[in-house]
C-alpha cells in the first residue's frame, strides 16, 4: 500500500498524522510525507528562483529548509507508530494543493491523507482550502482528518451504503483494513423514499414491509457488509433511517461519536459537488469526523 501524506506543521497536519494509527492501516506500506512550503507570491509559482532577487531567493531557500526539517521530523514520529513501514520525507516549493496534486498524479499512491480545518463549506471554497482542492481535482483515496474529542478507546466506524458502486468500494476497502480490537463498524443507510420504513417511524430496522426495489438492493448490501466484517472478526451492525441523507448522517455522527465515515465518490466534483451538493460531499464539508472518501 502507497500512502502520501499532506504535512505542514500545524495541528491539523499533526491529527491527521497520529490518527493513522486507528485507520486500521497494514504492516506494509511506503509512505512519503510530503511538506509543500508556499512560494512568497502566487503568481511566482511557476518561476524558477532566479530572477526573484536575492532576498526572496534567501527566504525561499530557508523556507525549503525548514520545511525538509519539519518533514524529517514528521516522517521520524510516523516511525515510531509504524516500524514496519517504509518511510520517506520530501518538500518542494510550490502552491500547496497544486504541490499535492501533482505528486499524487506522478506517485500515484492508494491514499492521501490531510488535515482540514474546520471551516463551512462555503468557507473552503472562498478560502482556497487545499483539502477541498485536493478532494474535488485529485483521483486517489482521500482520508480527511479532523480534530474532535474521541469518546471510545477503540474506533468506532460508519460506512454509508446507498447501492451505488461507490458505496461498495467503500465497504470493500474498510474491509480489507485490520481494525483493532473493539472497533464497532456501523453500516448506515439513510432513505427519503416513503417505502422503506413505516409511516412516522425515523429509525427502522430490517424486515421492515412496503420496500421499493432500491431499498431492498441497499438492505441486501447492508447485510452482505455485516457479514462480511463479522466473517473478520469486526463487530458491526446495521442501521436504516428515513430522511434527507445530508441531514440524516451529519446528526448521526455526533449522537454516535464517530471517529471516522467512508463513503463512496459519487457526486464529488468541482461541479456536482458544489452545486448540487451530494450527499457525499456534504459529508465532506461538514462531518465532525475523519472522512474518508473512496474513490476505486
């Protein structure tokens, strides 16, 4: 497994470095971790560093530095939770999103993982965020991390399932991790179709009557994933809800204290992500969680 992770310096780098550790990630695995320093100016990007004056040549050359030294640092600490893993650090000059991207594009890693402030959804946008760049340009995995006050010792997992390929891709790659000991996976489907639960019920359970033929396929999923986990020795369960999914999942996440949501791509990108608003993209934007988002 390839995992590129976004690194620079700040705490919300700092999470999504030491949240690996209940990612439930194997023993092999090369990692880069990679610190993109920001040019002085926007529109020097693309410029080599002559021709800037030898002062700003002075200042990006130790901003390169610090950077290779934070990254080493890093790449060092990752070390000590994974001592199987094949680590290296790198750090280049360039803006960061555009830095990461092109990396992943040329590495072409399994994951990226970042950090993400916990800004709105119109904010990143607004912004410039590099996590939302990187999720509606980029073409691997993405783990989102975010700061939040764990409540289990061991994670505790959703994975949203809405009978798309994408949703199964998801289960299949939380499946395919090796979770510790305790950690409780929820597989959760939400549905604003009048057939899948009783009338005036929020929160259902299987065997309910009056399906649409979707949600049957969702709850034949659903059960297929329950098993499949428990067939690995991962407690996990079930749950369907009726609702706005975008609404639905964001208030689950808190009630449940998750630690960390996958759901599939559909719907992530530049335009139907912030346009349209998918569901997986709302999840994006506002999940109080790690959110991972997978895309193959």
């Amino acid at each position: 497994m390839k995992i590129l992770i976004g690194y620079d310096g700040s705490p919300e780098s700092e999470v999504a470095l030491n949240e690996l550790g209940i990612a439930g990630l194997p023993d092999k695995v090369r990692a880069i971790i990679l610190f993109v320093a920001p040019l002085i100016k926007p529109d020097q990007y693309t410029l080599p560093l002559v021709g800037l004056g030898k002062d700003q040549t002075r200042m990006m050359s130790a901003a390169k530095s610090n950077a290779e030294t934070s990254a080493a640092k890093a790449a060092a600490h990752l070390k000590t939770m994974f001592p199987t893993w094949e680590i290296t650090s790198e750090a280049i000059l360039d803006s960061p999103a555009q830095g990461l991207l092109n990396r992943a594009n040329s590495w072409k890693p399994d994951l990226v993982a970042l950090g993400s402030r916990n800004r709105s959804a119109i904010g990143k946008f607004l912004m410039g965020s590099v996590t939302t760049k990187v999720i509606y340009d980029g073409n691997s995995n993405i783990r989102m991390a975010r700061m939040r006050k764990r409540t289990s010792a061991a994670p505790r997992i959703f994975i949203e399932v809405d009978g798309n390929p994408g949703s199964d891709s998801a289960v299949s790659i939380a499946a395919s991790r090796s979770w510790p000991v305790g950690t409780h996976i929820r597989i959760l489907t939400v549905s604003n179709e009048n057939g899948f639960s009783k009338s005036g019920k929020d929160r259902i359970t299987p065997g309910v009557e009056r399906k649409t033929s979707h949600s049957r396929l969702v709850e034949s999923k659903s059960m297929k994933a329950v098993k499949l986990f428990a067939s690995n020795g991962v407690k996990a369960d079930f749950v369907a809800l009726m609702g706005d999914p975008r609404i639905v999942i964001l208030r689950e996440i808190k009630m449940w204290g998750c630690d960390c949501i996958f759901v599939g791509s559909r719907g992530i990108s530049r335009i139907k992500g912030f346009v349209l608003g998918s569901v997986s993209s709302a999840i994006a934007s506002y999940a109080t969680c790690t959110v991972e988002i997978v895309r193959k």
